[in-house]
C-alpha cells in the first residue's frame, strides 16, 4: 500500500478512537467537559486537564474529544448523503443521455460556478422552527448542517461518477448483459457499480474533507454546532475572543481540523494512486 | 468560441433569475421579520401598529407579488437601501467589492507567482517532488480561520509588528498595506499550495514530452529549457485556477474578511444574512454570483485563447 494511503487512514483512525474513546476518557479523567467550573479557568497542563481548560474551567482535550464525534459524524453523513446522491445522478445521466444528461450536467456546472461559502451561511441561518423541525439542539445542528452540506456536496461525485459510468457502458461486457436480457436496474447495479467504485470512493473521501472544513467554518462564524455542544469550529470562536489570555487554546482546534483534513485528502489521494 | 460565449452569458442570465428567487424564499425562512424586529425592541407598539407596519411595508402581501416588485426595482436600477447600514445599498455594496477585489487579487497575484516558483523548481528532482506535493496537501488542509487567528496571535499580539483587524486610521499606502499584510498572507497561503500541487503535476508530464528532449539536444542550457520551454505550458492550468479563483474568492473571502474585520463582500453578507438585512444580503449574494460566474466564464476563454487543442 502507498505511504498516502497507509497515513491516511492511520490520521483517520487516531481521531475516530479518540471520538468513540470520548466518554472513557471523562470517565477516566474524572471530570464533566460541558460543566463550568469557575474556580478552574485557564489551567495549565496537569495531570488532570492534559491540555488545560478554556474560559469556563471545562477540560480542552475532552472537549475536543467531543468535537471529534460531531465533526466525525458530519463527515460521515455528508460522504454517504453527497455520495448516493451524487452516484445516483451521475448514473441515470450517464443511462439516459440525451436532454436528461444535458439537464443535470448543466445544473452540476450551476451549482460549481455558484459562490458556495455566502449560500451556505444563508441556508445555514434558515430558523428550521418554522418547518415545525427542531432548532437549537445538538442532533438536529448535525442532521441541518449535513443536509446543507449534501446539497453541494453531490455534484463532484455525479461528475465522477458519470464520467466513469459512460467509460462502463460503452464496454462489450454491458452489451452481452442488455443482449442477455439484464434490467436496467440489474445492469447499473450489478455491472456498472462494482467498476466505478474506484473513482466513487476517491470522490466520497474528498466529500468527507470538504465536509470536516465547512462544517468547522460554518461553526466557526457560529451557524453550525450550537454551543454548549462543543464543535473544533466553536471553539476555535470562543478561543479568536481569547488570544490576549489563552493564545495556547486556539491552537488545538486548529491543529484537529487540519490532521483531520490532511488524513481524508491522503486518504483520497492515495486511493487515486493505486487505480 | 462564440457560440461557448453565447452559451455560457445565457446560463449566467437563466441563473440570476433562479438564484434571486430562490435565495428570496430561503430568506423568508429566516427568523423575524423587520417589523418583528421593531416590535421586540419597542414595547409600546401594539398588534395594531404591527398590522399597520406590515401594510406600510408591503409585508402583508403574499411572497411571489413581494419579489415580483423587487426585482421590477432592481431591474429598473432601484437598488433600495440597506436596513442594516442606513444607507442606499449601492453606496454599501461597490466599496465592500473593491475592497475584496484589493485582497483577493493582491492574495492571487502572490500565490501564483510563489506556486508556480515552487511547482517548477520542486519537479525537476523526483524525490523534491513527492516532498513538495505533500507539503502542499499539509498547507491546503489548514483552516484558514485557525491561520488567521495564530497570525494574529505572533504578529499583532506577540511582536505587535501589524495590525490584528480593521480598516486603516490614517490615509496613505504604506498604512493601507500594513493592514493587508496578515489578511493577504492567510488568503494566498492556502491558495499557494492548490498552484503548486497543479504546477507541479503540469511542469512533470510537461518535461517527459519529446520537444522537452529535443531542446536539450539542441544543446539549450538546462535554465532555457525549463523556463523557456517547459514552465509556459505549466503555467496554463495555473493561470486558469486563478481566474476561478477570483470568482470563488470574491464570496469565499469571507472568513479571512471576518477574523481581520475587513469591510469586504464576504463580511458583508454575513453581517447582513445575521442582521436580518435581506435587501442588501440579497443584492451582495447576487453580485458575489455575477462576478464568480464571470470568473468562470474568463477562466474559459482564458483557457482557449492560451492552448489551441481545446476545442471550440
């Protein structure tokens, strides 16, 4: 396996452990990471906060423990969300051809040449109350970014996806399954899928880094993850307030995004390499 | 060429229309309208002052007469006024462009020079390659918000050598250029390594073409042969990202313009979306469109008037 692949995945994993190890830790270390406790602002590194606490006495490292989950999870819903939906286009454009192909190539080429960062803020400050949604609470701050994120997220895998897909279809093998008597649905699914995978997961690992970078910078300009709930986009914001204090706690964050960042472009690059 | 050209101002004419209305009707989904606003911060108005504000405003009437009017408006050069600001719109909106368009460029200009240097120095040995791609991979992955905020922290909080934010107290170029440092460096170092990752690849497939071999055969010195023959043509997916980029960052400046306080498009229309200013919010939004898909458009034909072999 190539280096970028290997590294990839290791940078991934470290973080996913210390995600899933998150309420061991509280347990080990002993202490509530969403509690304030006054009397401890601004600690050093001890024994007890490994990496000190921020602004209302609460435990940096198992907040950013926390932060992992939700940036984690987003990432994951938006890779399997901007996937499906991006492979589904990507294939029936590439099926059907004709007006249905050029309809939704041009919509793709749309929403590319759209200013993506303003749009995103304005759906993202959408008040979900008025569809009778639940609004402020950490699982519902997840489920509204992930879908914001999905609605831009598809069109480098549709891209992808259609190119492969019409590399497929013009092959021999596919003309033996329609001469054989195989359904479209059969076809796509058991002939087309399996050999355009490749390009598909390239564009699912890129999907999970744009996905941890916007939902951090969404967080971050305080549209994402509400607090308390602790987001590395928020409290990277809490720490912008604190430079003068606590310059060490802008740090941290900063440095989950990047290695979390780093490890699905690898990731994806890696892959590329070795098709 | 021109039927591309005419292809391309159509979709850019078909979107405007689309992307107005829909942004409109997102904006509606925002919480509190303007005279929601007023009534929380005046206790003395009553339910029938609200009846009477909305009929004033023309909030009363259903959502697509609203847009029909407003877009009547713009199209005629009524631009309106910005709630948030208390000025006509237009007074708000060309200065935040040109302020952004100072930033983004200068932030371009710096990072296709510095891409292209390092792309083209770092690919004639394999191994400076592999070293220099992936510390590009490393750069492109940094938040821009954390780069901006550790800047701030060693060179305005630490040295204080610059401004941490703001626009400048005094005029004058050399104070106008102080308060663009950090913001331009944040801007064009994540911007830097997407040149230098394609640079790089271009400047590789580049010096394995035979004319490569031909030159140093005709005995050129290896400095003609690589900037003379081979660096032009990596050049053009360089010059090509960066007219993107002009469009892309014209709204995507927007965090960098929000850490430094600078009074540019991006921060705009955040501080507009978030202050309820839908008017002004949704004039930047579609001009922060209207120049990206322009970027885009010149990215095109930037593209074919460069390399031939691109058909059409």
């Amino acid at each position: 396996m190539p280096a970028r692949l290997l590294l990839g995945l290791a940078l991934l994993g470290v973080l996913a452990a210390a995600a899933l190890a998150a309420p061991l830790a509280q347990a080990w270390l002993g202490h509530d990471p969403f509690a304030p406790d006054l009397f401890r602002r601004f600690e050093p590194p001890s024994a007890t906060h490994p990496l000190g606490t921020d602004e209302l006495g609460r435990d940096i490292l198992l907040r950013l423990m926390h932060g992992a989950r939700v940036s984690l999870l987003v990432a994951i819903s938006v890779a399997l969300g901007a996937t499906a939906l991006g492979t589904a286009v990507g294939l029936v454009a590439a099926l059907r051809g004709g007006w249905v192909d050029a309809a939704l190539m041009r919509l793709a080429e749309t929403v590319l040449a759209l200013p993506v960062l303003p749009l995103l803020i304005v759906l993202a400050a959408v008040d979900t109350g008025r569809f009778g949604l639940p609004r402020g609470e950490a699982g519902s701050d997840i489920a509204r970014i992930a879908a914001i994120l999905v609605l831009f997220g598809w069109v480098g895998v549709a891209r992808l996806a259609r190119a492969a897909a019409l590399g497929e279809l013009s092959r021999d093998y596919v003309a033996a399954a329609r001469v054989a008597g195989a359904s479209e649905a059969r076809l796509l699914w058991l002939h087309v899928m399996p050999n355009i995978a490749g390009p598909v997961l390239v564009a699912a690992a890129l999907s999970v880094a744009g996905a941890i970078l916007a939902e951090s910078t969404l967080s971050f300009l305080g549209l994402g993850i509400q607090p308390p709930a602790p987001s590395w986009g928020n409290m990277l914001a809490n720490a912008q307030d604190l430079v003068f204090s606590a310059p060490l706690a802008a740090v941290w964050p900063g440095l989950a995004i990047l290695l979390a960042v780093t490890g699905s472009t690898l990731l994806a690059d890696g892959l590329r390499r070795r098709m | 060429m021109l039927r591309i050209l005419a292809a391309r101002l159509l979709q850019i004419a078909l979107t405007l229309p689309v992307l107005s209305l829909l942004v409109w009707l997102v904006m509606g989904l925002m919480p509190g309208d303007p005279v929601d606003l007023a009534m929380l911060a005046d206790p003395n108005l009553t339910e029938a002052d609200r009846e009477r504000l909305r009929a004033l405003h023309g909030l009363d009437r259903p959502l697509h007469l609203r847009f029909l009017a407003w877009a009547g408006a713009v199209l005629s050069g009524e631009l309106g006024h910005s709630r948030l600001f208390a000025r006509p719109v237009a007074e708000v909106l060309w200065p935040a462009l040109l302020s952004t368009l100072v930033l983004v460029g200068a932030a371009i200009l710096l990072a296709g020079l510095l891409g292209v240097l390092i792309g083209v120095l770092a690919a004639r040995r394999s191994g400076a390659a592999a070293g220099a791609d992936a510390l590009a991979i490393l750069a492109q992955s940094v938040p821009s918000f954390w780069l901006g905020i550790l800047l701030i922290i060693v060179f305005a909080v630490g040295l204080g050598w610059l401004p941490a934010g703001g626009s400048p107290e005094e005029p004058g170029l050399v104070e106008a250029a102080r308060y663009l440092v950090l913001p331009v460096a944040t801007l064009a170092f994540v911007t830097t390594a997407g040149y230098v990752r394609h640079s790089l690849a271009a400047m590789q497939s580049v010096l394995a073409e035979p004319y490569i071999r031909t030159a140093r055969m005709k005995g050129l010195s290896e400095r003609a042969v690589v900037w003379g023959h081979a660096a032009p043509n990596a050049a053009v997916p360089v010059i090509t990202l960066a007219s993107l980029d002009i469009g892309a960052l014209v709204g995507g400046a927007l965090v960098t313009e929000t850490i430094f306080a600078r009074p540019g498009m991006g921060r705009l229309i955040y501080e507009a979306v978030m202050g309820n200013d839908y008017n002004l919010a949704l004039l930047a939004l579609l001009l922060a469109g209207l120049v990206t898909m322009l970027a885009t458009l010149a990215a095109d034909i930037l593209q074919r008037l460069i390399d031939p072999r691109i058909a059409g």
